[in-house]
C-alpha cells in the first residue's frame, strides 16, 4: 500500500517542536506535526474546583478548540455555553492523560490550565495536543519549581499520543487526515514513558477487527510514542521537571 506521503507503515510524519513559544505562559510549545499545528500552554493559578477545596491537594484541566482557519474551510467560533460536542470530549481525553503523570499532591492547592489550540488540522490533533501538552507542562514545571511556586517535583513520567488504523487492509502508524477519513479501523493510543497504557480508543469504523490486529495496532503505538517521547527529551534537555531526572 502505497500511502498518501509516501511514508513507510510505521513511519511517522515529521515532527517539529518549538519550546516556549509563548512569553506570558508558564510552559508553552509550538508543535508541528506533518501539516498538523497546535500551540499548547500551559499555567497555573491559586485554587482547586470546590471538591478538592481543603484537601491539599492540586487538580489539572484542559481546554482544546480549533480555530476557523484550521481546516479547508471556516470552522465556526464555538459558544462558551454550548460547546462542541468534539471539542468537549478531547478536552476530557487531555486532562485525563495529563493526570495519569501528575503528582497532586505535590501541586498543593493549585490549577494546572492546559490550552490546546489546533491552528491547522491534518489529522491526529487530539494525540499532538497531548504530546504538546505533555512539553508545555514540563517546561512549566521546570520555571515553577526555579521561581519557588512549587517546591516538590509534579511530574512523575513522560506521557505521549499517537493514532494508529487499519486503511486499506494495512495496519499503519500516525494517519494524516486523509487516512482517517478512509480508515477502516481507527485508534488512539496514550502511554507513558514507562510504556504503561493510559487510554486507547479504538472503533471499526467501516469494518470489524481480530485480536491479531489489534496487538499490530498497539505495537506500532509503542513504537511511534517511543520516538515521540525521544524528541520530548530533547526538547527539554537541561529542564528539571520529573521526580526522577531524565538521562542524558
């Protein structure tokens, strides 16, 4: 099979990461994944939702939109109270991945806000505002720990996004937008650095899947989330941001 660009079965699409791109964040990235652009950032500010109010302990959220550009043709603004559908589930899928590698505790009472925004989209926006955010957060661990904000490390393992499918009978790594609107079988796939699994969303969309296949899928996300997580490295090389530091 002979894919859109041209790239091997278990290749990735070229991946550009821009660290602080962003002056007045925390921690903010420019990811650039195939013709895929998200700006993630990431902040923290005094105070917990009323749940954990009293309980010295932190909470992380996130927020994902796209803007009306990012695709061929204008994406409507969504409303603040009645927001896309889409957007709200990805909004939900980032946060959750984001706790799997955060230290409450260590947070104290403190929000982590992590900002997604897709500024152009050619498939795999939920999996690169993950990885970014993933970026976002550490460099904004890093700066909060040397300004004394947080005195205790937050981020216990690097964490990473890919998708992976089944189109046109192959298994494949990382799909562009043309794939996913092709696959038969689509999936994401969330894992740490320490290669434990924290969310996968598979659906057949127009066909069914075997067992077989689906140990296929999640070794071709192993590898791809293993290159992914090399480039976080060196992103933030000389950054203090995991309980236990990174090798060089």
């Amino acid at each position: 099979m002979t894919r859109p660009d041209q790239r091997n079965q278990d290749q990735l699409r070229p991946v550009r990461i821009t660290p602080d791109f962003m002056g007045n964040a925390d921690g903010s990235v420019l990811i650039e994944w195939g013709n895929t652009r998200v700006l993630c950032t990431a902040m923290l500010e005094e105070g917990v939702p009323p749940f954990l109010t009293g309980k010295g302990t932190g909470w992380l959220t996130a927020e994902y939109a796209m803007l009306p550009a990012s695709t061929d043709r204008r994406k409507k603004r969504e409303s603040a109270t009645k927001p896309d559908g889409r957007s709200t589930e990805i909004r939900r899928l980032i946060g959750r991945s984001l706790r799997a590698v955060v230290d409450m505790q260590a947070l104290g009472e403190n929000t982590v806000y992590l900002d997604c925004d897709v500024i152009q989209a050619d498939g795999g926006t939920r999996t690169a505002s993950i990885t970014g955010s993933f970026i976002a957060l550490a460099l904004a661990a890093d700066a909060w720990r040397r300004s004394g904000r947080i005195t205790r490390p937050v981020v216990t393992d690097h964490l990473a996004a890919v998708s992976v499918g089944i189109v046109n009978g192959q298994s494949v790594l990382d799909l562009c937008y043309r794939e996913d609107s092709c696959a038969e079988v689509d999936m994401n796939i969330v894992m740490t650095g320490a290669g434990q699994l924290v969310e996968v969303q598979g659906t057949g969309e127009k066909a069914t899947f075997s067992r077989a296949q689906l140990g296929e899928l999640l070794d071709l996300g192993e590898k791809g989330i293993a290159e992914l997580i090399a480039l976080q490295k060196e992103a933030l090389k000389g950054k203090s941001y995991l309980e236990v530091e990174v090798d060089d």
